[in-house]
C-alpha cells in the first residue's frame, strides 16, 4: 500500500500545503463584490491552511468569503459544495450551501482570484451562526458527535466528485509520509522521537487490516471546531462547516478524526470518547477491521495533529489560531496515547460491539503447594471493613486507615490469604477524589507467613526483575514480586522458580506488556484483554463475586417497582455503602453526598448502628406495648419544642406526620379548608397530596388541589410578584385568610415550612408567618409548622425553622432527621389539641415509636448534641454559603444562595435582570459534579437551585471539595 497514491482521477502535490497568501479585510470585501454581486465589510476568521472572512450585510444574513489554499483545486471546491448540499439535505443538520456566481452563465460556485500573482479559488458560503463545541462537553454532545460521523458518512456515501480526489496531510491513509515532512519542525529532540515511534507502532496495527478498511467520501475534518450549536444550552451540534479536507479515503477516519477532537476537553478522555464510537456503530457498524484500526488511527493523527501544528508556526509563524491549538494538540496526543494499543482497541471493540476474548492462562500447574488459602475480601461491601477509624467516627471509616490492608491479612488465618484479581478494592479510594480511582487489582495479592517454595506453572524461561522475577512463557509472561529466584534460564512445568515470604503480587499478561498493579473500574475490562487471572494457579482462592451491573440492575428495579418510584439520574451508579457525608458504589467510587438531610448525623454512624442493633437483639414490638423507650424519646421531644407544645404523636414518616397533624386541624375546627403556600412538598398520603402545590413533583398540582385547598403565592424574595416590596406577600396572604372567611369558608389550619425547603431553603420575609398564623386563628384555625426538611438543628443558628420567624406553631410535623434513615416522624403539639383528636376517632401506629425506632431516635439526639452538630451547621454551613456567595460574583448564573447551615439553596439564573430560570443548565451541573465526585440534585419548581443539605457532619474538607467542583465545572462548562 502507498502512502502517496491519489487513487484513480485523482492529483499529487507535496502533502504539506503552502501557506495562503496574505489577503485583507479590504481584497476579501472586493472579492466579494466583484465575483458575487454582494457589498458588506468582511473581518478575517482563523484557519489553519486557507483564508476565511465573515462578510456582514446591511441588507441580509452574514456570509462566508471562503479563500482555498492555492494548493486546492476547483474541483476540489466544486466538490465540497456538493457535499456540504448532501450534508445538508440528508442529514438534517445545517451546512454551508455555496451561492451560485454572479456571472450567470458562469458554471458551478467557484471563483479563481490571482492575489500576489498567485491563483487561488474562492466562495462565497451560507454563514452557519452558533457556538463552535469548547469547554467540558457533555455525554449527550459526544454521543451527537459520534451519530453525527456516522450521518455524514452514510451522505456522501453517494458524492459524485471526479478529479477532486488527491492527496493532502490531513487524509489518514497518507500519514507517515505527512508525518515524516513535518516532524523536522518539532524542536525537542525526545518530543520527535515519541511523535516517530509511537506513530510507527500505531501504523503497523493499522497496516494489519488497511486493505480491509472501506474507502469512501468522508468529511475529513468533523471536529469540535468544525460543528456549531444554534442552542447555547444544549450545545447539542445541529450545523457542519469547513469541508476543506473532503476526500476520498478511509471511511473509519471520519470516526478516527472527531473522536481524536474530543479528547483535549475538560473532563475528556478515552472512556467518554467511548461514548461516540458506540454512538456511531448504532447508525453505522463499524466492521471488525475497523475497529482495529480506529484507535491506531486516532494516535497516528494526534501525532500528526502535533508535528503539523509545529510546521505551521515555523512558516507562518504570526499564526495565532495555530498556536492556541498546540496545547489542544499536545493534550490529545497525550490522551491518545494513555493507554496501551491493546487496551484501547479493546475499549473501541466493547463499543462498537465487537466483543473481543479476555487474555487467559494456559492448562499449568499451581504456583504453590497448599492444602486450603484464606480469601480475603477488600471490597467495597467487605464486613472487615465496617466501623470507625480507632472507634471514632468524626476521624474517619475503617477502610481509610493507612494500615488497613495489612491490617485485614493479618486478622486472617491460616498459612496463606490471597486478594483477588479484578476486585475493586475500597481501600484503593478516598474522599474528595475527582477522578475516578485506579483501584481495580490486575493481579493477586498473596501474603505467606513462612517460607514458601514457588514452582514453575509452565515451560518457560526465567529473568530476574528488581522486585523478583518474570517467567517468560509463549503466551503469557507471569510476574512474581516479593519472591527469590531460583535461577535464571529455562524451566519446565513444576521446576522451582524461587522462593518467597511475606507481600508477594502475581500478575500474568501477554508477552510485552507492562500492566500497573490497578486501573480505573472502567477500564478494567478492557485491561483484561492483555492480562489475566492467575486465581487458576492459586489452589483454594475464592472466585470474585459478580459485580453488581448497574444497567441489569436498573432493568431488574424497572421490572419489579411501580415506574413512578423515581431514581437519581438515568444512569445511577450502585451504591453500596455509606460513610458520614460520603456515598459509595460498587467500584468502590466514592461520592460526596450533599443531599441526604435523610441521614441527619452521617451514614454508617456506629452509635446508631449499635443502637439499633442492641434494640433488635432485645425487643421490637408493636407500640402498644409498655417499655422505657417509648416513654424517654417522647419527653426528649417535647423538652426541644418551646411552651405549650408537649405532647407527642410517633408515625412512621413525614408524610404521616404532616397528614396527622392536618387531622388535628380539621377535628380542632371542625372545618376542612386549609391554607397552602405554593411551590411547597409535604407528602403522598391523601391529605398530604392535596396540599402539595410543587409543580416539580406534580406538573398538574394547582389545576387537581380538591376545592378545600387554599393556596397563596410563594414569597419569593427575588423571583415572585413582589420581589420589590417582599412584605407584601403577607398582606395578601392574610387577605386572602379574611376573603375565605367572609365567604363562609374560614379555613381551619394553616400549613407551611417555616424555611421554603422544597424551594431550595428560601427565607420567609421576616414576619410573614406571624401575620398569617395570626389570622388564621382569629378564625379558630390552627398554625401548622412543616419542620420535616428544615428542622432538628440543620439551620445551625436555629434548632426549628419556626424559631427563625420568632413565632410558636400549634403543631409541629417533624421526620427525615429523626431516624438517621429509620422510618420514624412525630406531630408534637399541646395537650388541650392532642386530646380533641379523639372527636374524630382513635390513633395508632403500629410501628410508630417502635423499641428500635426510640432507641435510634434517641441515638440520633446525643449524637446531635454530643457532636454539636447544630454549631457544626451553623458555622461550617455559614463558611460554604460564603464561598458559594463568592463563586456568583465570578460567574453570573449563580445569582444568589439561598437558606442558613446546612440547608442551602444555590439558585441558577439565565438573566439576573429577569430571574430567568436556569432549568436545563443545573440539570446539566448536577450531571458534571457527580462525574466529578459529587452527589447533587436541582429543586424548586424550576429546577434550577441545588438542594445542598448534606449529613450534618459535613466537614469544613467537604465544603472546600463541593465549592471547587462547582467551581470547576462553572469555569469548564458542563
């Protein structure tokens, strides 16, 4: 195959192109003119080989004045016309259609302009307005990118271009030749040779399958640069532009050109590069030789993309869009290099679904001679790692000790323990890690208490390495540190390699291959193309358990739960365990989690689990029954609310507490109506439901609120009806108390969170629930305080949210934080109200104030009291609102922070002058932090404010880790 070769019609010239003439604003607006009949001022646009010139109109849309390289020919521009007409017409995306001459008997769209005395062709094209894709890039964009590769190679499937095809720098097939003219340009000398070397490897792997490659019309050049998005939003790419590089060649490196473009983003890389080529082989499959030859591909254009930039800034050397693309360049060639050949193909085949073999042992004898080995688990769900660090919780979980793996074999028994091979170990990871940690083991760990004699599991030959030994086979080279060898030299099956005590790492891969000891779960699999297990030859080594699949496991959940019961995310990762504030999969990933206000006093708190567990051992019962429990967490409950509210109901949830306390509203007035502030969640029961008026949970929630529910616009400071003037909302609230009145219809209860949870912690304006509780019982109604989200000291500065508006509510609804995750909710109010309940029949809760419901509510009260997690919310929580603060005077969307402690309300803002909702860009945020490490979730009926109420444990390390990703994904894009 030649690396030259034009194909049939096709022209030869130097692969490297000359650079343009220069060319004025003034020369492009005359040319303009003069070939099409158009006036306007042109301002020059950057490009790498041609000459390109926006051309804005008085009297119609902005063109584009395109000036070829004098290299290119005007077949070469006829052609691109017609492919950016078959883009345009089959794809259903935007392209720049060519405008026909002036010169109406001229034929085509092309104009030759002698500029300097040199001839070159220029046209006049559709300006595509839009964003070019920068910054991070989302799942969805990369997945339209790939489609898009694949859309477009199916359209110019059909291009009828004779005698435009030629070679050029940019067409794949040519390269090393390319390659080798630019690299003399790249001035390091070790910079060329990894350029030379890896490049060359890349080749041979291509050279393998070339002539099994399909050849077409391609794009050439569909790349980050060369997409733009008419929604600023999305991003999502609906336009195609600059078909300067069209050319007949490897269909496959359209998808090798775009996939190389994504690589230099924020938060790229080669698994969400993935996401393209499976996007792709969906539209279009990709054949087995081409998926070995994309990754291949990919490096050999990165290597090119380097070299090239180098040549362009020494012969055009004020070029600056070549400059600002070398770190770009640089960043992709690192990223395509990242990996091992092997392993990346092996990434690509998974995608594209060309499911390739794991590397396997052959038939061999055990490596050791023992009778039983002891397994040991470091799993993310492993038993040996529950518990404190040193039995403090504030300090940190058993599986964050430096010693704890050590620790774990030697709790062991017996003359071996061994960990095994592609297990996901949880010691391997750590809080606040952004990137996904390498803790998936490509070996087995062994640890021998006595000396242990090691023997050959095949024919093979022996090298001593520093940490031991290599035992070179045909197939597979097995890797032995920790041990002495024996000799070095050949060997048979079941000659002595060596000997070795203590730490011993046994690893097998492919001849040639240098594996690190762990990898990132997702690339795990792909690992295991060139190494393999050694378990076969490890006699008594447990299997590793299957690995929770998150997409079986979802499909599974689909199957069995009601569609309704809503999940986190459309792709949730599997979460296995909790500690404090963080969550953790079952890739051992772990997440900081800043939404769960569910587990008040942190995940895993040993004194709660000890509490429930001793109480489980004990008794639990139904609550009619008389014990201590029950009797001791009521009064501790009664003794936190102020004067006269001492009397207590126990339920199991909020939604029962807030519907039990609407009951004590009716039977106390004997009235139904009820007064409901808008955009407010206060459960599913009947009642609950239908004084819900989020219509972030329920879209149709005011047109089906049953004609006894009241409602009243939510007093929003900055957004609402009288953000100018925010006590006005409680006038209108009160009159609309006094309107139901005179009607006949006086309302018997008031319901309403004293801080706008649902909302995102928006503050009450200050005396709104005095004026309205004041008027609700001068009818005889009843003021019912909401306290499920906001209360049991998660505002820091106040224990309850009413405290915050300086009034005392009738009845207090309280849940979620009671139980630190156990079903436990309570009404307290006063005996005199309590009592009237009666008038409308009995109450009972059969697991209400259960014995293990009361002794992990009273857990949670002296942790919360001995931790002082109240002061920890106040003043760790008033610290994270500052710097969150300080995060919206550097980026505009962020508009405000709304809440106290650890009840937070981040608002995201399109226009500050309008209070625009940003909807779909906080659903997008919340999608970037957690690739980032961090759980976060939007609220408010727009969706546009994170609800961040974390564990009160919440430290001052995870407020700085949850500024910083938002930070970054603010700055990087999402």
């Amino acid at each position: 195959m030649s690396d030259t070769s034009p194909g049939p019609g096709g022209s030869v010239r130097p692969l490297v192109q000359p650079a343009p003439p220069a060319i004025s604003a003034a020369d492009a607006a005359r040319i303009a003119a003069d070939g099409w009949g158009i006036a306007g001022s042109a301002r020059a646009l950057g490009s790498h080989q041609d000459r390109n010139f926006l051309l804005t109109r008085p009297d119609g849309p902005d063109l584009l004045l395109k000036i070829a390289n004098p290299s290119v020919t005007r077949a070469e521009t006829e052609a691109q016309s017609s492919a950016a007409a078959l883009i345009a017409d089959r794809c259903g995306v935007r392209a720049p259609r060519a405008l026909p001459l002036a010169d109406a008997d001229a034929d085509g769209s092309t104009l030759a302009v002698a500029v300097h005395g040199v001839t070159v062709h220029a046209r006049l094209l559709d300006f595509l307005p839009g964003e070019t894709l920068t910054g991070h890039l989302s799942i969805p964009v990369v997945r339209r990118m790939g489609r898009l590769a694949a859309q477009i190679a199916g359209a110019l499937e059909s291009l009828d271009a004779p005698g435009a095809e030629r070679t050029h720098q940019w067409d794949l097939r040519h390269a090393p030749t390319a390659l080798a003219a630019t690299l003399p340009h790249v001035a390091d000398a070790g910079d060329r040779r990894r350029l030379a070397d890896t490049a060359a490897a890349a080749w041979t792997a291509v050279q393998a399958v070339a002539d099994d490659l399909p050849v077409q019309w391609i794009h050439g050049d569909l790349t980050d640069d060369n997409v733009v998005a008419s929604d600023p939003v999305s991003r999502m790419p609906d336009g195609v532009i600059d078909l300067g590089d069209l050319n007949r060649t490897w269909a496959i490196g359209e998808l090798a050109i775009t996939v190389s473009s994504l690589l230099h983003h924020p938060g790229g890389g080669l698994v969400p590069a993935m996401q393209a080529v499976s996007a792709y082989a969906a539209e279009r499959p990709i054949t087995d030789a081409e998926a070995r030859a994309l990754w291949p591909l990919v490096v050999v254009r990165a290597a090119t993309l380097v070299a090239s930039a180098h040549h362009v800034l020494a012969t055009d050397p004020g070029n600056a869009y070549a400059a600002e693309n070398l770190s770009h360049e640089q960043l992709i060639f690192a990223h395509a290099v990242s990996l091992p050949l092997p392993v990346a193909t092996a990434l690509v085949q998974r995608a594209a679904r060309h499911e390739a073999p794991p590397a396997a042992l052959p038939a061999a004898r055990p490596l050791i001679d023992i009778d039983e080995m002891t397994t040991v688990d470091l799993s993310p769900t492993s038993p040996a790692l529950d518990g404190a660090l040193d039995d403090a919780f504030l300090r940190g979980g058993r599986w964050l000790a430096a010693s704890v793996e050590d620790d774990v074999f030697d709790a062991t028994t017996g003359a071996v323990a061994a960990a095994r091979f592609g297990e996901a170990r949880l010691t391997r990871s750590q809080p606040h890690q952004v990137e996904e940690p390498a803790n998936v083991a490509l070996g087995v760990e062994l640890r021998l208490r006595e000396e242990t004699g090691l023997r050959a599991p095949w024919a093979g030959r022996i090298a001593r390495t520093p940490d031991g030994l290599v035992l070179h086979g045909d197939d597979i080279d097995l890797r032995v540190d920790g041990c002495v060898p024996a000799s070095e030299g050949t060997v048979a099956a079941g000659d002595v390699l060596g000997t070795a005590t203590g730490r011993v790492w046994v690893q097998a891969t492919r001849p040639g291959v240098e594996a690190p000891p762990f990898v990132p779960a997702s690339l795990a699999d792909a690992w295991r193309r060139v190494v393999a297990d050694p378990g076969s030859i490890l006699p008594g080594l447990a299997p590793l358990p299957a690995r929770p699949d998150a997409e079986t496991l979802r499909a599974r959940r689909d199957a069995a739960l009601a569609d309704v019961q809503e999940h986190y995310y459309d792709d949730p990762p599997v979460i296995v365990r909790g500690w404090r504030e963080h969550l953790i999969d079952a890739d051992g990933r772990v997440y900081l989690d800043t939404l769960n206000n569910v587990t008040s006093v942190g995940h895993a708190h040993p004194r709660v689990v000890e509490a429930a567990s001793r109480q489980w051992r004990l008794l639990n019962t139904n609550s009619r029954f008389h014990y201590p429990g029950i009797v001791e967490f009521a009064e501790r409950l009664a003794g936190l609310l102020p004067d006269p509210l001492d009397t207590v109901f126990l339920v199991n949830s909020g939604s029962e507490a807030v519907d039990l306390a609407l009951r004590l509203g009716q039977v106390w007035s004997g009235r139904t109506d009820v007064l409901a502030v808008r955009e407010a969640y206060h459960g599913w029961t009947f009642l609950t439901d239908a004084v819900s008026t989020s219509i972030a949970d329920n879209p149709a929630a005011l047109e089906t609120r049953p004609a006894w529910v009241h409602t009243v616009p939510a007093p929003h400071p900055q957004r609402g009806a009288h953000a100018a003037d925010p006590s006005a909302y409680a006038r209108e609230a009160v009159a609309e108390v006094e309107r139901l009145a005179a009607a006949g219809t006086p309302v018997g209860a008031v319901v309403a969170e004293a801080i706008f949870g649902n909302a995102g912690g928006v503050f009450l304006p200050d005396g709104y629930l005095d004026a309205v509780y004041r008027a609700v019982r001068a009818h005889g109604g009843l003021a019912i305080a909401d306290e499920v989200q906001v209360g049991y000291g998660r505002l820091g500065e106040w224990f309850w949210g009413f405290q915050q508006q300086g009034v005392v509510p009738d009845v207090v609804a309280v849940a979620k934080a009671m139980g630190n995750g156990q079903p436990l909710g309570a009404v307290i109010t006063t005996r005199e109200i309590a009592a009237r309940y009666r008038d409308g029949g009995y109450f009972f809760s059969s697991a209400g104030g259960s014995p293990v419901s009361c002794a992990v509510g009273l857990a949670v009260l002296d942790v919360i009291s001995d931790e002082h997690l109240d002061r920890n919310a106040r003043e760790v929580g008033d610290r994270l609102r500052r710097r969150l603060l300080d995060l919206g005077s550097r980026h505009p969307i962020l508009a405000t922070v709304h809440g106290a402690g650890f009840y937070l309300g981040p608002e995201f803002v399109r226009d500050r002058a309008t209070w625009e909702p940003a909807t779909a860009e906080t659903a997008a945020i919340c999608r970037r932090l957690r690739d980032l490490g961090v759980i976060a979730q939007p609220t408010g009926d727009h969706q546009n404010i994170l609800k961040i109420k974390p564990p009160m444990c919440f430290d001052d390390a995870s407020a700085d880790a949850l500024v910083g990703a938002l930070d970054r994904v603010l700055t990087e894009g999402w």
